[in-house]
C-alpha cells in the first residue's frame, strides 16, 4: 500500500471517528452538559485546594517576618560594646539578620516621627542631650527559635546594659491562620473527591447508556468488519472534548478570578507577591497540563472499563 493510500484512508478513518463521536455527544447532549459540569466543579475544588494551601503558607511566612526581638540599651551603653554585641548576635544560629540603630540615629528617627508634635520636640530640646540609647532588632529563621535567643541573651554579661525588651510574638495570629486555613483545607477535600467520585460516575453511566442507545449500530459494525478498537475510539474522542471543554472553562474562570482577588490578596502580605496568577499560569504551565493530564486519563480509564462490558473480544 502506498503512502499517500495509507494516509487517505487513516484520515477516512479518523473522520468517521470524529463523526460518531459527534453523533454520540448530540444524542446525548444532556449528559453531556452534566459531565463538563461535573469535571469544571471537579476541578475547581482542586484548584481551590491548591490556592488555599498557598495562600496559607504565605500568610504564615508574612505573619513569622513581622515577629522580632528589639533591644533597647541604655544611653550610656559605650558603641563599641554594642558593636561587639552585633557581630556576637550575628553568629547565632537560626538568626537570619541584625539590624543596629546607633542613638543618633534613633533620635532622628523619634523626632521624624513626632514632627507635628510640637510639645515633644521642645521637651528634647530642653533635654539638651540625647535621651535614647542604641536600639537592635534581631530576626530569627522562625518564632519557634526567639525563647532560645532571649535566654541566650540573658545569660550574656552585657544583658544588664540592656533597658527594654520588645518580643513582638505573633505566632498566636499564625497558628490561628493555620487553623482556619486547614478548615478550609479539609472542605476543599472534600469537596474535590466528591465531585471526583460523581464525575467517574456520571463519565461511567453516560458511556454506557450511549452504547446501549447504539446497541444495534455496534452489531451492525461488527457484522461488516469493525473493530472493538474503530468502535471504542469514538468514546475515547468525546472523553477529550469534554476535559478539553471543562479545562478551558476552568482556566477562564480562574483567569478571571485572579484578575478580580489579586489586587486585594496580594497586598495583605508583607511581601505583596502572593498572587494567583503566578500560582496558576507561571510558565511553563505544569499545573494546569498536569491537572489536564490527570483528569484526561481519569476519564479515558473510566470510558475503558465502561465499554469492557459491552464490547468483548
């Protein structure tokens, strides 16, 4: 058989197929709409799971940045001592950085902060020295590191130069982020193998109701020469246009969901990098081509055991 033989009639048989697979979805248009239903409310519970999960970790990371230990030391406290103090702290393991405001610098920053403040600016000027020591802020890996820092700061011999200490402890607001967030986990769950459990249902009774409506045409094809495999293929075709359909409604749906939640999730962590968009449609796109490669298969499988049935060799 010739080349170009070979590919007229590969191309006679695949639109044959396409054909029936056509006929098929028509005839049973209705289970057709509740099965793309089904698989778009699938896979938003998915991706609903996946964005919460993300958005909770971000929350966490933004609420653990904002927890610090400040140091307040006593005016008179000498600079080469907290210099020393610096670069004792830094070598610390789990702090992640130091910062070190010299008692100039802190008074500029005080007095920035209360310039419409007239009676506090003249207090400082009668005051005629600098009433503020040098301040360091020390930042760990996590909140969980900060009581062995504090106790490590506390048995130092320098710890009575210190005047005050500021913990800004904010693991209570994390742990509750935590919390609601994994309620919120637990329901996408749920929610996802729910519909995941009716979309295999529904894939398996509307493939198997089509092949009983065409009972008769299959006996028919298979009494003039038609494969199981010629007769399967039209199942497999609808089964890619309906995860074809229910992707490509699922990605408008969260485009446009992005467009409208980005804007005002994304400044409500320290960063403002959390986004939706960049969780879903990052290049080169493996979440969305995974979730389409899973439920495709999903589907097909579905379609294979339903036609084992009916379709014996």
């Amino acid at each position: 058989m010739s080349s170009k033989k070979y590919r007229a009639n590969f191309l006679i048989v695949w639109g044959r197929i396409i054909a029936h697979a056509g006929q098929n979805m028509w005839r049973n248009a209705s289970l057709a709409l509740v099965t793309i239903t089904i698989l778009v409310l699938s896979l938003i519970s998915v991706n609903a799971l996946l964005a919460v999960r993300a958005a909770t970790t971000a929350a966490v990371t933004a609420v653990n940045k904002q927890v610090d230990l400040s140091l307040f030391f006593e005016p008179a406290a000498p600079e080469k001592t907290i210099t020393d103090i610096v670069a004792y702290l830094q070598a610390v393991p789990n702090v992640t950085s130091v910062e070190y405001t010299n008692p100039d610098q802190a008074l500029a920053a005080f007095r920035a902060r209360h310039a419409n403040n007239d009676e506090i600016l003249k207090s400082l000027d009668v005051l005629g020295e600098n009433p503020l020591g040098a301040l360091v802020v020390v930042h760990a890996g996590s909140a969980g590191d900060y009581p062995a820092i504090i106790s490590l700061v506390q048995a130092q011999p320098w710890n009575t130069l210190i005047q005050q200490r500021s913990f800004e402890d904010k693991t209570q607001i994390a742990s509750r982020v935590e919390l609601l967030t994994s309620r919120a986990r637990t329901g996408s769950i749920v929610l996802a193998i729910l519909f995941s459990l009716i979309a295999i249902m529904i894939i398996f009774n509307t493939v198997r109701v089509a092949i009983y409506t065409q009972r008769d045409e299959i006996a028919i094809k298979k009494l003039v020469g038609a494969t199981n495999g010629f007769i399967r293929a039209p199942f497999f075709v609808e089964g890619f246009v309906y995860v074809v359909i229910a992707c490509a409604v699922v990605i408008g749906l969260l485009a446009a969901t992005a467009r409208v939640v980005d804007p005002f999730l994304g400044p409500l962590f320290s960063d403002g990098g959390f986004s939706l968009h960049t969780l879903f449609f990052a290049a080169p796109y493996e979440l969305l081509v995974a979730e389409t490669i899973i439920v495709l298969l999903l589907t097909w499988i579905t379609s294979a055991f339903a036609m084992r049935r009916y379709l014996r060799t």
